[in-house]
C-alpha cells in the first residue's frame, strides 16, 4: 500500500500574497517595505507609476505632497485619473485610487505648496524613509536637496519628459548589510582551517577507504587533502597555489587520485571531479577585501556615540573580532555549497561550519553588548539575530557617501569629469542629462515650459539653446549639444508620455525598495533612459 506523501505546511496569507518578493529580499526585507513611509511629491504619470510600483509589493504608508488639480493633460497620460474627475484635487484621487491596489498600504494627501511646507514644516519630511519628486522646478529642487541631506533623507528626483526620462538618486550615507554580489565564493577557509574542521580533515586517509566511502567522500575534503600535499611537495606549509601551472599541478594529482577499473579506466567519481571543477576559486587565500578594510578604518566606527547607527556599532564590533579572535579575518559564514556526498558526511562537515560560525558570532555579540554598554544604549538596541545576520553577510558590508544634488546646481566652474568625458561619447546619453537641466532652467528664466504652447515651439528652440549654453558655460565645458536633440524636446512641450513614465516608475522604485530594505546596491548616482532605442546610461556626478 503506497504511503502518502506528506503535506506541504501551510503558508500564511502574507507568504501567499507576497511569494515571489520574499525570495528576493526575505521576510526581513519585506518587514522593512511594510513599515516604511515614502513621500511623494507631484502625482503625475510617473509619480503615480512609482507609487503603484511600490503599493503592489507592500509598501507601509504614502503621502502625496500636490496642490495642482486634474487637468486634460493629465487624463491623456495618468491611468489613475479619469475625465471625470477634472477639476478635482490630483493627489486626493491619485491617493484613494492607489490604496484599492492594496488594502494593507495607508495612503496620505497634503494639499500644499512644497516651499510653503519647507518654510513651515520642514520637520515633517524627517518622517519619511525616502522622499522622490516629479516635475519640480529648480529653486524647489535646490531647497528640497539642502533639508533632506541635513536629515540623512533619501531624495529621488525624477523627470519624464516625451520620449527620454531621468532619476538622480541623493544619499549621504546609506549602509548595506546584504548586497547580493553576483558571483561570491563560498567561505571555505581551506588555507587556514579552524580547528575542529583541521581534526575533521585529519580523520580521513582517503587511500585506506573501499570504494564505496571513496565515492562519497565530501570534495572539500579532497581539496584538503591534495593542498596538504602540494605543500609538503614545495617544502612551504603556507604556500597556496596562484598561477595556473601551479593549480594545474593540483588538478593532475587529483584526477590521478581517482580509483581505477582492473582495465585500468577510470571509475566516474563525481565528487572528485567536483574537487577538479573547483580548484579555481576553492584555494583563494581568506583575507579583508579592500572595500571591508576601508569600512574597518572608518571614522564613524571609531568614534561611536549614543546617536551611531546601528551598522556603525556592529562595524566596530566586526573590526575588534578581526583584530583579536578572528586574527585577521572575518568571521565564517557558516554555509557550504551542495556537494557529491552521502548525508552523513556531507552534514558533519557542514555542522562544523554552522558551529565555528554561530561560535563567531557569539564573540562579536558580546563585543556589541559591551559597546552598547559603553555609548548608554540599551542591551536590546541590538538583537543577537542581526548579529547573526551581519557576521554571515560580513564579506557583502557596503557603505554609500553620495552627493548632494544642489551642489549639481549650484556649481559653477570646471565640468564634473564624467560629464566632459561623457560628452566626447558619441553614444552617450550625458546629453539628455544636460538639455533636461537646460528645460529646468528654461522654466526658472521664462516661467513656461519649451514647446508648450503650440506657437512657441519655433521661438522657444533658440531660448532653449541659449538656456543650455549658459549651463555649460557655468560649468566651463566647451562642447555644445546637437541641435537636432533641442529641436526635438522643443517639439514635445512637455508632453508625458505613459508607457515611458510607466518604464521610469519600476526603475525608480526598484531603486527606492533598494533604499528602504537596505539590500542590493543602489544606482549610483544619476540615470537616464532613451525610449526612442530603448538604452540606459548612468553617471555618477
């Protein structure tokens, strides 16, 4: 009689709803998405498109700063205002529309000049997670960029405009726990083995084992095995093999290790080729990358008060186990990758790595406590779980010091390098960047927008070339921007098109689900899509 299978356990509805997103960023990621505050300023096209990218996966709360009322150039362009509608307040509708899309999002509506609110209530923007804006002029740009950088407020300035748009991301020091590198190599520690995973590897004399233990033995301790040896072939105990001849060297004595048939070919031992596969990135020596050295050294760890940052104590924490305990090195991770071997011994050798790790992590929460201790916060400021979280994602620590955008519109002399570079570039998309920058100056001179009024189209491309020519005069840069480009956003007068408003949207609140679960690493700074080839740039400027 067949036995049944076991039943899946049930998943809450949240796991359900939010499925997909979880595996991305984790129920702690999602946690943070569903207790953050985003601010939007504007409810245009692609602020909405923004907002309905970040209300769909959970986003806890939003406030729509906006005192314009719906127009008929808003129902040509904005899927969440209808005809109807006209003459109502914007963001008030934007605002009840977008909570139907998820009943667990709060939605809020300020009916308000933004400078007013900036001279008024400036403190209401430090209760934020992440401002982002659309549409705003330059003076509204500058001002908003000098409060929110004094708060340590993610800002995001966005612009849609015919067929080009733009973002430029604003942080003055964001802190990254789990950046998610693309290609990271197991921390197997094979170069300076702890000592219980040493006794361990000393436990196995591969050519005394029958086939069958042969077949299964772990290729980690293979690789053990065979770095033993070419050590004591080189006379060197220390040494690691770096270039290819020498890993090469490594290969041929494990392939040679591999048990024969009495015809003399070779059995098909898979967890010695797996040993074979992975001599390239197994026997890399561990040590601080450059980027975890310059975290180490950083001032904000040396000097630690009762207003650091979580991170920044834990950071400190990190650099004291390194020095002391870890001798030098972070602490283990704790995972191994799957590998050919039976159950036993495979999870014999990963509970060693779970207890050295855990083991670890015990050394580093102590030093937090006392840390804690020391600048008068409380014990539970910071939880042994984060601990946990933070010594297993060591190697992936990432700190992010930006630029403030106003210091990109106050500036004046020398072109920033990336610009000057970039516009020698054919191919560049620096170029929208610049004439985008000229339009915003074109409203502060003139009030209007280039093109916006039909029989202005024509008068408008000569103010607006004059407009950009100033621009790059102020930034002493000589090149010139093609004038068939000018032309062309003259032409579109400021028209919003949906489908681009609709791509800019997901991008940017890629960007700001980066921000608020402090996971992947952000866009760094400013980036621009050209929807007439369908390309992207970015530029740090």
């Amino acid at each position: 009689m067949a036995v049944p299978s076991p039943k899946s356990p049930e998943q809450s509805e949240r796991s359900r709803k939010y499925d997909r997103q979880l595996r991305l960023w984790g129920d702690q990621g999602q946690q943070d998405l569903e207790t953050a505050h985003v601010c939007l300023i504007n409810a245009t096209a692609l602020g909405t498109e923004i907002l309905k990218s970040l209300v769909l996966p959970g986003i806890g709360a939003f406030t729509i700063i906006d005192n314009e009322v719906i127009t008929e150039e808003d129902i040509g362009s904005n899927f969440f205002l209808t005809a109807d509608r006209i003459g109502e307040k914007r963001g008030s509708i934007a605002s009840q529309l977008l909570c139907e899309l998820n009943p667990d999002t709060r939605g809020h509506f300020i009916d308000e000049c933004l400078l007013k609110l900036l001279d008024l209530n400036p403190g209401l923007f430090n209760t934020f997670n992440v401002v982002v804006t659309t549409s705003l002029h330059e003076k509204e740009i500058i001002d908003l960029s000098h409060k929110l950088w004094t708060y340590n407020i993610p800002l995001l300035v966005c612009q849609s405009y015919g067929f080009f748009g733009s973002m430029r991301l604003q942080l003055a020091e964001h802190t990254m726990i789990k950046t998610h590198p693309d290609n990271q190599n197991p921390d197997l520690r094979l170069d300076c083995p702890f000592q219980k995973l040493k006794e361990h590897f000393d436990t196995y004399d591969l050519e005394a084992l029958d086939l069958t233990n042969h077949l299964h033995v772990p290729y980690l301790v293979i690789l053990y095995k065979h770095l033993e040896k070419w050590c004591n072939d080189i006379g060197d105990v220390n040494a690691l093999p770096e270039t290819y001849k020498q890993k090469q060297v490594i290969r041929e004595n494990i392939k040679n290790s591999i048990r024969k048939h009495e015809n003399g070919t070779l059995h098909h031992e898979e967890n010695f080729e797996e040993a074979i596969r992975s001599v390239n990135f197994a026997y890399n020596r561990t040590s601080l990358s450059e980027n975890i050295q310059l975290i180490l050294k950083d001032e904000k760890l040396m000097n630690l008060t009762s207003n650091s940052q979580p991170f920044w104590i834990m950071a400190r924490a990190l650099k004291d186990f390194v020095d002391n305990e870890g001798c030098g090195r972070l602490p283990v991770r704790g995972t191994l990758p799957d590998m050919t071997a039976d159950t036993f011994k495979y999870i014999s050798l990963q509970q060693l790595y779970h207890e050295q790790a855990a083991k670890d992590a015990e050394a580093v929460y102590n030093r937090v406590q006392q840390l804690l201790q020391d600048v008068n916060l409380p014990d539970d400021t910071i939880t042994e779980q984060d601990i946990k979280i933070f010594c297993k994602h060591a190697s992936e620590l990432c700190v992010i010091r930006g630029t403030r955008i106003a210091d990109e519109y106050e500036r004046k002399g020398n072109a920033d390098n990336e610009i000057s570079q970039s516009l020698e570039d054919p191919d560049s998309l620096i170029e929208h960047y610049i004439i985008l920058r000229g339009i915003e100056r074109f409203y502060s001179e003139y009030y209007t927008y280039p093109g916006e009024i039909d029989e202005q189209v024509e008068p408008d491309i000569p103010k607006l070339k004059l407009c950009i020519s100033k621009l790059l005069s102020e930034w002493g840069c000589m090149s010139s921007t093609k004038e068939d480009y000018i032309h062309e956003y003259c032409r579109y007068g400021k028209s919003e098109l949906h489908s681009v408003s609709s791509f800019i949207g997901g991008c940017v609140s890629h960007e700001i689900i980066k921000i608020i679960t402090r996971q992947y690493k952000p866009v760094n700074n400013s980036f621009v899509f050209n929807a007439i080839n369908c390309s992207t740039e970015s530029f740090t400027l």
